[in-house]
C-alpha cells in the first residue's frame, strides 16, 4: 500500500519537471528580449521634402494652366501661360542675356524655352519699337512702340505658343536688351498699392485678388493691364489716359503686367 509519503514523492516530480520548464521558458524569454534587435526606421528622404516644397511655392509661376471659358465684357486671350522645364528655386541663378546696338538691328537671340522678363532702355529721337519672332519668322508680339527715350520692364513668352528666337529693332540711337529668369520679377503684396512708372510686370504675392483701382491721371498714350491667371491672360484696363477707374480682377490671378508712358498707381483688394 502505498503511504502518504510515497504518495507526496511520487507527486514531487511531475511539480519538478513543470517548475523547470517554466523557468527555462522565463530565461529563453529574457534572453531573447536582450539579443533581439528592431528594425530602424526608413529615412527621412530631405531632398523629396525640399523639391515638394519648391514646386508648391513656385507652381503658379512654372505650371501651364488650362484655359477656361470667361464670361467678361473684355477680350480674354485663349492662350495658356508659358510652363519652364523644372521648378525654379529661390536661389536659382542664370546669366542674363545681353543684346545691345545703335540703329535698326535684326538679332537671334538663344533662350531656354518658357518665360522670362525683359527689361529694355533706349537713348535717342523718333520712333523706337522691338517686334519678337519665332524660329519660323513669324511675329510673335510688338512689344514696344514708342516715341524717344525709353526704360522698360515686359513679359517675354508667357503664353505657351510663343518662343523668340528674333527681335527686330527699329531705332535711331544706341539701346539694351536685358533677358532675366522669372526670379528677376518684382513682387507686390495684396491687398496693398503698387506704383510704378512706364512698362512694368509685378508678381501678387497673395491670394483672391477682387479689385483693381488705377489711377493713370499723370500718364498719357495707351494704359494697358493685363492679369496672368488659370484662365490664362485677360485684358483688365485698356484706355487712353489720363484715367482713373475701378475693374474687377480674376481670383487666381497671380501676376500683372502694365503698359503705360508716365507714372501710375495701383491699389488691389482681395476678397
């Protein structure tokens, strides 16, 4: 007959054996808490941040945008807005081109596609004007037309179809022709004033422009403002000053150009 303490042995073992199965489990679990290692997380790609950053602060100056139909009592250009190859940086740098001559002169000129500013200043007498054509020798634009001395800032290929590889320049007297990058743009906040004198082209920084009062009541000849947006280019003022006036602007319009002779003062509201 077995005892009670036959019977207690007999039971110490199996307890044993269980005891010693836990504590390996408890020793292999600690053991691989310390020998495993995790998995690093994925780097952070900097460059990709940056480049979306660039593209998003410059896409409304380097994106084509599709033209939409206006309802407006103004003609509106079908045309959409020019597109450079890559975004531009803030600190992007490119040699300007420099054309100069005295007199009539036909000159190529070897831009990248895509728009630029153009700044252009002529000393002398009687009837001074640049006309700009394609590779075809097709007229592209009549982008001065003027009496005497002159000092300018246009736009040069903002519209998607146009790329001057000619100017023909009607003159009596020496001029310059400077081709910048678009970072050579002057900027302007809105809501706020802008004033300027002559031809200029001004890039809004801000948002929903709503109104534009002018006041050209110390200029002469044609006052001409054109606003550059989503729905391409549209003719905002087109009048003979002296005038003054108020006219409605395209929401998305991010950029103005102005061609005036004499000084003149923009105020732009936003909505």
């Amino acid at each position: 007959m077995q005892t009670l303490q036959n019977f207690k042995s007999n039971k110490r073992w199996p307890l044993i054996t269980a005891g010693v199965i836990v504590s390996l489990c408890i020793i292999c679990g600690v053991i691989s808490m310390f020998t495993s290692k995790s998995t690093p997380a994925a780097p952070v790609d900097t460059n990709a941040i940056y480049t979306s950053a660039v593209q998003t602060a410059f896409a409304p100056m380097t994106e084509t945008a599709n033209a939409k139909p206006v309802s407006t009592s103004t003609p509106v250009s079908t045309a959409t807005l020019a597109a450079t190859d890559t975004p531009i940086p803030p600190t992007a740098t490119t040699a300007p081109i420099i054309l100069q001559g005295t007199g009539d002169s036909v000159v190529a000129v070897q831009k990248n596609n895509g728009a630029a500013i153009m700044k252009v200043a002529y000393q002398g007498g009687s009837n001074f004007a640049i006309e700009n054509y394609d590779d075809n020798n097709t007229q592209i634009d009549l982008l001065v037309n003027t009496i005497g001395s002159y000092q300018g800032t246009l736009p040069l290929d903002f519209l998607s179809d146009e790329h001057t590889a000619r100017f023909q320049i009607t003159a009596s007297g020496p001029w310059k022709i400077q081709i910048l990058p678009l970072t050579a743009i002057r900027h302007a906040h809105i809501p706020g004033q802008i004033q300027g004198t002559g031809d200029d082209v001004i890039y809004l920084d801000g948002k929903n422009p709503d109104t534009l009062v002018a006041d050209a009541s110390k200029a002469r000849d044609n006052f001409v403002v054109y606003s550059y947006g989503d729905n391409g280019r549209g003719l905002a003022i087109n009048k003979i000053a002296p005038y003054t006036g108020t006219v409605m602007l395209d929401q998305s319009a991010f950029m103005i150009s102005v061609n005036a002779s004499g000084s003149w003062t923009l105020s732009i509201t936003t909505k």
